[in-house]
C-alpha cells in the first residue's frame, strides 16, 4: 500500500498546481476557521477569568493562542497560494505545541484529563482543509508525543485518554487517505480533460482554442531585444492527397507532418484547422532563416504525392515577424492576416517555398 496520496498519484508538477488551486479554493475556509479558533479560544480565556479557581498558565496559554490565531489570518489573507500550506502547517504545529502544553498544564493540576480534549483536537487537525495526510501525520505525531509525556513523566494516568486519541487518529487518517486519493484523482482526470479540450486529437499538438487562448500573452510577455515570428503552414494540394490515397492514409500524413513542425523550435505548434498549420517562435534575434530549410527535411519524409508537381508531400509556408518595440503595432488577427498574405505569395510562387515578412512601422 502507497502510505502518502501526495506522492504518488499526480506528478511532481501536477502536484504542485493542484495543491495552489486547492490552497486557493480553501483560503476563505482557512480564514473562517481561524475565526472560529479565536471565538473558541476567547470564550475558554473568558470562562476561566470568571471562574474562582482559574489557573493563571491556562489563561496565559489561551492568550498566546489567540494572539498567533490573529496572525494567521492575517498570513493567510496576505501570502501567495503557493505559500498557503506551508503557513498553515507552522501555525498547525504551533497551535500543537501549545495544546500539549495546556493539556499538560490540565493535567497536572486536575490530576486528570477527559479524553474528549484529545480526541477532539485529532479531528479538528482533520478539518483543515489545505493539508494532506502527511502534513496532518505531523501534527497527530506531535500531539501523541505530548500526551505520552503527561503519561511517562508525571504521575497523572492518562492511558484511556491516549487509547482513544489513538483509534481517533485511525480514524481519520483513514478518512484523510481516501479523500486525498479522490481529490487528487479528480483533479487529474480534469487536467486530462482540459489537456483534451486544448489538444488536436489526431496530431497531439495544440489546438486552435488554445493559440487563441496563450497567443495573446505570449506576445504581450515579449521582452526587450526579442522577436515573434508567425508562421502559417499549409500542405500543399492536400484534397488531391486524400481524394488519391484515403482519408487513413491523409490521417497518418497529418500526424508525421505535425511531428516534424515539432522539432523546428517552436514555442507552440499548432492545427489551425484541416491541413493549416501555425508555429510560434520567440527568440532573441530575428530568425531570418527560420523554417528555410523545411522543405528539404518534408522532401526527406518521402510521402509520395503523384498529384503534386513535386512528386511528393510539400508545404508553403508564410512566416511574418514582430520585434518587442513593434508589438503595440499588432495584435493576433493583423499578424495572422499577414501570414495568410505571405503564404498566399508562397502558394502564387509556385508552392513548396517560405515567404517571410517583417513587421515595419
């Protein structure tokens, strides 16, 4: 059995993302938790100042919980979502420490103590939202370790209390483990799913929706010195190629040919629609010889095409380039206008060629 949900389920990366999306979504419950932590704590502090025989340590304990419960929230609504576990797991094991100590206190001075203090601590720990079970592991442990010093270290016998902190603990980290599989799984089946929606099926390469949906940022992220170059690729009399060989067979040309735009350096490769192709390239010089060569790696292929002129599957290309001082020139639709133009030119030219053009002011 994989003990922790956390490190094995999704990826390195995968995990990453879903923990700052869950981070994200529980920030408000975090901080409605904490609320209700600090209500707690003040009606306990409250009580004890009202009744006869308060213990000076208990009320000095509550306070100082209080005090580090109104800094957390206060971290909590401040700090980046990628922070957020981290943060809550140090006030987790803080708030720990200091209900050792107060259950120590108890202890010691009531010759006692009930099990339901314990218990209810393993499944309040339980209740935070944004942490998994090895992070809750921690904090139990600590708890646990705190309980059995009260046993070992005093003469107060708190055994029935640890016994059932301790099937509580069981408890939970069974309930923990099964909802870090199943929030992790449906979070994994919803990037495949996004993944789907924003990949071609057949190809494997980006889809239309999604140049739509990064194109913009990558050409507002242009930093200075740099270029984005947009080519427009066209296979060249692709009908004729499925009207001769099938539909299979323009199927299995399709994907080789997305496979060979995936090595010409391309920061996205993408099916625009039907046999049109689009790259996008940033780089820090102008490229000028970008994609030259394409049609002699096409021709080395060998995809027999008798109904081209070539004999075999080409392409044309249109390719139009932007500098970063020129960006507050273009936008998405005025570059892919000037590709269709360059391509159209390539196509005029008598097919199987790169027509490029610049950007100019």
């Amino acid at each position: 059995m994989k003990w922790l949900p956390a490190k094995w389920v999704l990826d390195k990366e995968a995990e990453l993302s879903f923990q700052q999306s869950l981070n994200q979504r529980s920030r408000t419950n975090a901080v409605m938790m904490s609320f209700i932590l600090i209500t707690v704590l003040l009606f306990f502090t409250l009580s004890s100042f009202a009744a006869a025989n308060y213990i000076f340590a208990d009320i000095l304990t509550h306070i100082v919980s209080l005090i580090i419960a109104m800094v957390m929230i206060f971290s909590i609504k401040k700090s980046a979502a990628c922070y957020l576990d981290s943060i809550l797991l140090f006030f987790a094991v803080l708030f720990t420490l200091i209900n050792g100590l107060f259950f120590y206190s108890y202890a010691i001075n009531h010759q006692g103590l009930h099990e339901g203090g314990p218990m209810l601590s393993a499944i309040f720990i339980t209740a935070i939202p944004i942490l998994h079970l090895g992070q809750k592991f921690i904090i139990w442990l600590l708890l646990g370790v705190a309980l059995l010093t009260i046993q070992f270290n005093t003469e107060v016998d708190i055994i029935w209390s640890i016994n059932f902190y301790v099937m509580t603990v069981a408890i939970m980290t069974a309930m923990q483990y099964q909802t870090d599989v199943l929030l992790r799984k449906q979070y994994k089946y919803e990037l495949i799913q996004t993944q789907k929606a924003q990949t071609d099926e057949l190809t494997g390469i980006h889809n239309r929706y999604n140049f739509d949906k990064q194109f913009s940022t990558l050409l507002h992220n242009l930093k200075q010195g740099q270029y984005l170059s947009l080519a427009m690729i066209d296979i060249d009399h692709f009908k004729k190629y499925n009207d001769r060989y099938g539909h299979l067979m323009g199927d299995k040309a399709l994907v080789s040919f997305a496979q060979l735009l995936s090595i010409q350096g391309a920061d996205m490769v993408v099916r625009f629609g039907g046999e049109e192709f689009i790259l996008v390239s940033v780089s820090s010089n102008q490229n000028q010889h970008w994609l030259e060569d394409f049609p002699m790696q096409l021709k080395r292929l060998e995809i027999e095409h008798s109904d081209s002129a070539t004999g075999y599957l080409s392409a044309s290309a249109g390719v139009v380039s932007v500098s970063a001082n020129q960006r507050h020139l273009v936008n998405k639709t005025k570059l892919l206008t000037l590709a269709d133009r360059c391509l159209y030119q390539a196509k005029k030219a008598g097919r199987n060629q790169v027509s490029r053009q610049k950007v100019s002011c």
